[in-house]
C-alpha cells in the first residue's frame, strides 16, 4: 500500500459528534463505497469495511488473519505507542483465541466453548439475579445523584466473571483500571506497558497457583483440568485467554448496561413497554446491541490472499476493519437505523461479531442484560438521569465505547 501514502485519507478512528450515534462520516463513507481506505495513528493504510454485507462476508472469509503480531494488523495506536507495546510488554506477546487462525482458534475455541452454552449460562440466572439485586441495593443505598456505571454498570459483569474464573472479587478495582488504560487510545505507551504488566502479572499467578493443585470448580478451574487431559494450550496460553475472558467478560457488558439504560430512559414510551411485558425484552435488547455495538477493533484482520470485496481488491497482507457500528446503521439492511425500533427483530447484527471468531460470551451477556434492566426498572420505575445525556462523559476510543458515568435520580 506504499503507493497510497500520499494521498488524502480519512483518519481512523473517527470522532462522533454526538455521543448516541457513529461518526457522522460512516453514513457518507457508506454511500460512496462500502470498502475504502482509512489511515491508522501510526501512519498505515487499511481498508474500512463499513457494509453489512461487505462485513459479513469479510469476517466469514478464510483468506482473512487474527493475528494481532503481523506487522500490517490495523491497531488504533501511534507509532510510539506500538512499538512500546510491542517491545516492553509481557502481555503483548500472550497468544489467546482473539489473535489465532485455523486451525488452532478451532482447538483452542473447542475447549471453552461448553462454558458458554446456551444451557450453562442459564443455569447461571439464579444467581446472577442475587447480584443484580444487591448492587441495586447499593445503588439505592447510595440515593440520588449516585452512579449507575460503579453499583450496576461495572458491578454486576465484574462480579460475574469473576466468580467464573475464580478470581478473587475485593481484585476487580485493580482489573478494571488496567483494562480501561489497555482499551483507551489516550494512554500513554508507558502507562499502557504498565497496566499490561499487571494484568499480565495477576492472572500469572492465578493461574500457576491453580496449576499446582487440584482444579478449582471455575472456568479456569477446568479449563486446566481438560488441558491435562488434552493438551492444547501451553501454560502461556491458558494465562493469555484467562486475560481475554476477563477484559471482555466485564467491560463490554458493563458499558452495554449503561447505554441500554440511559436510552430506556431517554425513550420513555419503549421503556414503558418492557416494563409492562418483560417478553419483550430479548428483543430490545438485540436492538440496543445494534444500535450501540460498542466494539469495533476486535473485528480488525489482515488478507492473507488478494480478496475482491465491495468493488475493490484487498491485496494480500493488507490491514482490514470492519465496522460493526456502521455495518449495523446501514439503512439497506435496517430500517431508519438512527431509530430504537424494538419490534425490529435486529439479530443479524454483528455486534457480537460473526464467523469463526463470533463472540464467545455473548449468552452470558445477553442474560446479564436482560436480568439488569428488567430489575432495574421494575424495582426503580421512577429511574431517571440526574444530569442531561449529552452531558455525559462518553468514552471516545476507537476500542470499546461507552460512558464513564451516568449520575441517576429516584
């Protein structure tokens, strides 16, 4: 792509000027080419997939990479802030699922893939439920003006995953700061090197002490005890994916439940209406995946073959981004996209994904979700924002977007 450096490109990622909708530029970029080129912080070209169609197709394509180590990988960061990460971080050389192909994603997958059933995960509802319930205590305790995002928002997933994993709760502070500084594309690359490290230094040793004992009853637990009896991964690896399943168990989902709820809060009628019939909250729920899909990098690859896609020829080692957030606003497929509809039946979005690399959690999400806001609102009806939406301080990074805060009323 050496050709293309000197010509004017958009600059990936894109500034949203209004915090509860994509960069205004993904309508245009859209409309003139599904498949176009963008230029990465650190001066690389990619191609921007921006068609649900075209993204779709991309992320099911075999000719396409996961791996986050070659050199022409699309990553939302600086050139200093790569190389950093690169060189000095213990956690940037960890291999997990996210960053393999065929057919060892497959091996890997394989071996967790029964955690997140469809019928595992429902057995977890009971006691999901007790958790909802008392950081909804802990949110009224604290009265007006508290924080949905610290008693619910972060609360309820951190919580969660890490009675999943089995790590230690009183830990969770700690985690979320050094995923929030690894997901941010503000961070320094020496702040950024730091929080990995220490990511990568707890759950090294979470996961060695586990390792020299009998296996705990937890995800990692088995995990071990299914790598003795079958071995896939290296002890590396089991660190690396315990790493992956605690940074997207928890700060997705957390941003989700605050976004879901400050639009039924803002669409008072909607609200109203899954207040009074919880059936129709699976459905709302697929609509506000649709509408936020807050993840946008981990659809990132890199060709591993030429691949004609949108008119245009991706060129083997060549970087491509598909957007999840403008394939899911793009008006062919949905409707008046900038509207909450929940009566769309929206499933085939790509918020979670799709392909072989489909999100791995999204069951488990899905249910915390539904067990939020349908407590949420029946136990707090009168919920409403202590300050404007717009006031709020949205997350802006390329990575996961969200709010920092959303200060309520009762």
């Amino acid at each position: 792509m050496t050709e293309m450096l000197d010509e004017e490109l958009r600059s990936f990622p894109m500034a949203r000027e209004c915090p509860m909708h994509p960069p205004a530029e993904y309508k245009e970029i859209r409309e003139q080419a599904p498949v176009s080129r963008v230029r990465m912080p650190d001066g690389q070209l990619a191609w921007l997939v921006t068609g649900h169609e075209e993204g779709r197709r991309i992320l099911a394509d075999p000719r396409v990479s996961s791996d986050r180590q070659h050199p022409a990988f699309p990553l939302a960061l600086t050139v200093e802030q790569r190389k950093v990460f690169q060189r000095n971080s213990r956690l940037s050389i960890r291999r997990s699922m996210i960053g393999l192909d065929a057919p060892e994603h497959g091996a890997h997958r394989k071996m967790l893939i029964s955690e997140f059933s469809v019928r595992r995960i429902a057995a977890l509802r009971p006691r999901i439920q007790e958790i909802v319930d008392q950081s909804i205590d802990d949110l009224l305790a604290a009265g007006p003006g508290a924080d949905l995002v610290e008693h619910v928002s972060l609360a309820v997933p951190s919580l969660v995953i890490c009675e999943l994993l089995g790590v230690p709760y009183e830990s969770r502070h700690g985690f979320h700061e050094w995923t929030r500084k690894l997901i941010s594309r503000t961070t320094s690359p020496q702040e950024r090197t730091e929080a990995a490290d220490r990511l990568n230094d707890f759950l090294e040793k979470l996961v060695t002490e586990k390792e020299a004992g009998e296996p705990a009853d937890d995800v990692i637990g088995r995990l071990i005890a299914r790598n003795r009896e079958t071995p896939v991964m290296t002890h590396d690896e089991i660190v690396g994916t315990a790493i992956l399943l605690l940074i997207a168990g928890h700060e997705t989902t957390a941003n989700m439940i605050s976004l879901g709820a400050v639009a039924l809060m803002e669409n008072p009628e909607q609200k109203a209406q899954v207040v009074a019939d919880s059936s129709l909250l699976p459905a709302a729920i697929e609509e506000m995946l649709r509408y936020f899909s807050i993840v946008e990098s981990a659809t990132s690859r890199v060709a591993t073959e030429d691949i004609e896609l949108g008119g245009v020829v991706i060129r083997k080692d060549e970087g491509v981004i598909v957007s999840g957030l403008a394939a899911d606003w793009d008006s062919e497929v949905f409707a008046n996209p900038d509207q909450l509809d929940f009566h769309r039946g929206a499933r085939h979005h790509v918020a979670f994904g799709y392909g072989v690399h489909q999100c791995l959690g999204q069951n488990l999400a899905r249910l915390e979700l539904e067990i939020v806001f349908e407590t949420l609102f029946r136990r707090v009806p009168n919920l409403s924002l202590a300050v404007p939406a717009d006031d709020l301080p949205y997350k802006n990074d390329a990575g996961i977007y969200g709010i920092y805060q959303v200060p309520v009323n009762f």
